[in-house]
C-alpha cells in the first residue's frame, strides 16, 4: 500500500478512457443505416483499444510495485 498515491493516476486514466471507448463503441456499433460489416469492424476496434488500454495499465502498476517509475534514468 506504500505505492497507493502513485497508483491513484494510471486508475482514473484508465477508468475515463476505458469509459469513453466503450461508450463510443456502443455508439459506433448500434448507429442505425450504417452495413454490418462496418459496425462489427468499428466494434471490434474499439475492443482491441480498450484491451490495449488494460495492458498497458497493468504495465504500469507493475512498473510502479517494482520501483521502476522514472524510466529515463536508466540511459
């Protein structure tokens, strides 16, 4: 729990983008008049960012439990 300040950032980040690309996948996915296989393209983009998004939070964390939060130090 010594790390939960540095933690506080990537959590909120994380949660608003993970937010806002699953709601405009919704929106992208369920607009009317536009083909299926546009909709099932833009839905399935929308998941890969989202699960990018959670990879690299989960990196992050690791990154902050390590000790490693300044990157640019070691060059």
């Amino acid at each position: 729990m010594k790390h939960l300040k540095k933690m506080i950032a990537p959590i909120i980040i994380t949660a608003i983008s993970l937010v806002y690309l699953i709601a405009f996948g919704v929106v992208f996915v369920t607009v009317p008049g536009l083909p299926l296989w546009l909709s099932v393209t833009g839905g399935i983009l929308w998941l890969f960012l989202s699960g990018v998004s959670i990879f690299v939070f989960v990196e992050r964390i690791k990154e902050i439990r390590s000790g490693e939060e300044d990157d640019l130090s070691q060059y």
